[in-house]
C-alpha cells in the first residue's frame, strides 16, 4: 500500500522540532514552567492570571501535561512540538479542501520546514497552541461545521487575546460572498461559544487590563519594548517570517532579505488574482494591519504574537505554485525549500540564536560562588528564569545593605528599562565592590563584584 506523502513530512516535521530542544528556558518560558510545576489549579486563575496578559486555557493545558511528562525543558516542550505538527497536519487537511491533496501537501511541506515555525514548535508558551487552534477554527469554517467552528473560536479566545483578529475576517468573508440568511444565522450563533468564554474570563481579563496600564505608568521602558506600532516592528514581521530569528553580517543580512521577500512575493502572487484564495488573502494580511492600528495605542505589534499569520503565508506560497507553469513548478519548490532548510540550520546549529542560557548561569554561579554570595536584580521582576533553576545562593531586587556580602552577581538583564540611571550599579560600586569580571550566557549578562573593604 502506497502511503501519502503528509506522512513524511509529519516525520520530517517532528525530526527537526526534536534537534536541539533541550536548550534552556528563558525568561517567559520559565514563568509558564514556574506556572505548571508551582501553582495549582485554583493559584494559576486567582494568584498568577491576573498579573498576566493571557488567557487560562494554556497554562491549564500545560499543567496537566506536566502531571503526566513532568518539567523537565524537554518535556515542556513537546506540548508545543505535538502543537506544531498538528498545525502541519491541519494546513494539509485546509489545501485539500480549498483545491487538493497536493496543495495540501505542498503547503505542509513548507510550514513543516519554516524556521519560525520551528522555532515556536519548541517555546514553552501558547503560540503554537493557539496557531493551531486558528486553523482548526478555518477549516471548520470553511466546511460550515458550525458547532465545531464555535467551539474552536472559543478555544482560541482562551488560549491568546491577539488571534481573535481573526474574527472579523470570517465576516468580512461573509459579506463579501454574499452568503445567504441560513448561512449568517448558523454563523452567528456558533459565537455563542466564544461569548460565554469571554463572560468567564471577565473578571481575569479586567484585572490584565488594568495591571498593563499600571505597567505602562511604572516602568515605561518596559511597555515600549513589548511592541507598539514602528517601522522597525512593522518590517520584522515579514523579515522573520521568512527568515526566522536568525541574523547575517549586515550586508549578508540585507541581499539574504531581499531576496528571499523577493522570491516569496514573486511565487504567491498568482494567488492574489483568484477569488477563490481571496479567504486566506484576508488571513495574512488584516490581522497584521490590525495590530498596526491597535498598536498605536497598546503594544501588540510583534511578530512572534501575530504567528498565527504564517500559515496563510505558506498557504499562499504553495497556491501560487500551483498556479504557475509546470516548468516553474520544481525550481521554485525548490528554492523555498532549500531556504527554509538553511534558515532552519542556522537556527538550530548555531547557539548564538537560541535561547538565553538562564541554565548556564545558574550552573556557572553555583560552581564559581564563595562567601556570602547574592544575585541582585535592577528590580524586584523578571527573576522567573531562577525561580525555575533555583540557584544555591540567594536572589533578590535591589537591598539596603550590600556591605553584608562578600560576592554580588549583578544582572545586567534588562537593566536600562528597570533601571534607566543604573542607580543599583552605582549603589554597589559606592559600597565598596570592585568589578572582578564579566559573563554572558547567550543575552544573559552579569557582572561579578566583590567587597573590597
């Protein structure tokens, strides 16, 4: 019996989400692994939720995969990696709905083998979980299984705020095919679903708002790097689609750029003329345009938040593929297919484009500690990575008293949003600690100290 190709790339899919997964957390992946290995069910929604900016649904999926597999870095991750080849299998199931087998084949092979894609498959946080509960919500939506299409909304309304950019695509969708009366009655009561989630998670959701407000008044800093509306954070998101979170010298970096936009845009473009692709048209490009505008006043613009886009960028590449020449067919294939696989290489050979080694450092200040030792931090917040790895030696924001130490480890992490004078640095310097050295694990940088006096 001859077997379908979806099944290679299924294996292919999860060989190279395998490579390399057991990097260290960094900083968000461990507040989801303190999250699933600390806090019990009543904790994650009453204690952790409100200090959040998600929804429940992910880190209520992820504590009981933890139940079961443990939190260990691996383990962690192959809830995201069974997520992803989902998503594989999902965008197959969509191309052979919206034409055939093989441009769900086609469209598979290059969301299987895309550096981002490969990248998120191994985060320990809800993208991939709500990129796949996306395609589930369109598939069904195309088969106008509505009870199934509710149900996935609602999912995806659980899981990540910012994927619910998709919901007015489906009735612009609507609108624009004219559809009839027993089609928008079906379609607007399957949101009943998504309702009664939202009414569910009011109260959580109120409490978000207002914390990110609060954040925005503290440390200013800090909301404006999570993503607001720029130039930069609105060409990064085609830029890393494509190429991944990967990087060149710079003038490798911009013909590597160039030509790749080039080549993408050139082999979809067929599918920007046919009406019947005119769906998945909308999915790539109004969700980015709607974090443009919201993100003129909320800080939303990031590409790893609108990954549930990519897809529709694969979708849309395999597409005009198919819709060109034969003669052009296998080149083309080709090309993307060998891009993706040396971005994805480059990702997953190199460290310098991995994670940040939160690991590393703990490892590194346990072995090389004396005295009375303290890991100090430029403010009382972004200190999950240690909670998770817990040092042997104590850790802290800012103190009144260095003089008590003999060592400090000063983290140098984020240190110009928390701290934009560098006051706990001069504070430590004017104590009497001469800088012995310093050290960086992969973006996380400290410098050593020790007590002169």
């Amino acid at each position: 019996m001859k077997r379908s190709p979806i099944i290679y790339i299924l294996l292919l899919g999860l060989i190279l989400r395998l490579v390399n997964i057991n990097q260290s957390l960094w900083l968000d992946e461990a507040t989801s692994a303190v999250v699933a290995r600390d806090y019990n069910w009543g904790g994650i929604w009453s204690n952790f939720l409100p200090k959040d900016f998600h929804p429940p649904l992910y880190y209520f999926a992820l504590k009981a995969w933890s139940l079961i597999f443990g939190t260990s870095e691996i383990a962690l991750r192959m809830m995201s990696v069974v997520f992803g080849i989902a998503a594989i299998w999902m965008i197959y199931l969509i191309g052979k709905l919206a034409k055939s087998r093989s441009l769900g084949t086609v469209a598979a092979l290059f969301l299987a083998t895309g550096p981002l894609h490969i990248y998120y498959s191994q985060e320990v946080r809800m993208y991939m979980m709500s990129l796949f509960l996306i395609e589930c919500a369109i598939y069904f939506f195309l088969c106008k299984k509505w009870l199934w299409f509710g149900m996935s909304l609602a999912t995806v309304g659980l899981t990540d705020y910012l994927p619910l950019f998709i919901v007015p695509i489906f009735w612009i969708y609507g609108y624009i095919t004219r559809s009839n009366y027993k089609w928008w009655k079906s379609f607007i009561l399957s949101h009943i679903f998504l309702l009664a989630a939202f009414i569910v998670i009011l109260p959580i959701f109120t409490s978000q708002v207002t914390g990110g407000f609060e954040v925005k008044t503290l440390v200013a800093g800090w909301w404006n790097i999570l993503g607001g509306t720029s130039i930069k954070n609105a060409l990064l998101i085609p830029v890393k689609f494509v190429i991944g979170r990967i990087s060149f010298p710079r003038l490798i970096y911009v013909g590597v750029v160039g030509f790749s936009l080039s080549l993408f845009g050139f082999v979809m473009y067929p599918s920007f003329r046919l009406k019947k692709y005119r769906f998945f048209v909308l999915w790539m490009i109004l969700p980015i345009l709607f974090a443009l505008v919201i993100g003129l006043f909320l800080p939303v613009l990031t590409y790893f938040r609108l990954l549930f886009v990519l897809p529709a960028v694969y979708f849309l590449l395999a597409t005009g593929l198919m819709e060109r020449d034969d003669k052009f067919f296998f080149p083309f294939l080709g090309a993307i297919l060998l891009m993706n696989v040396l971005f994805s290489a480059r990702y997953l050979a190199n460290s310098r484009f991995q994670r940040e080694d939160w690991r590393g450092f703990t490892a590194f200040v346990n072995n090389n500690s004396g005295g009375k030792s303290i890991i100090i931090f430029p403010a009382n917040s972004q200190m999950e990575a240690l909670n998770f790895y817990k040092p042997a030696i104590p850790y802290s924001g800012p103190i009144e008293n260095y003089r008590d130490y003999e060592e400090i480890w000063l983290m140098r992490y984020v240190w110009d949003v928390f701290d934009p004078g560098d006051k706990v640095r001069e504070t430590i310097e004017r104590s009497g600690f001469m800088k012995q050295s310093e050290h960086n694990f992969n973006g996380v940088l400290v410098y050593k100290y020790e007590n002169s006096n």
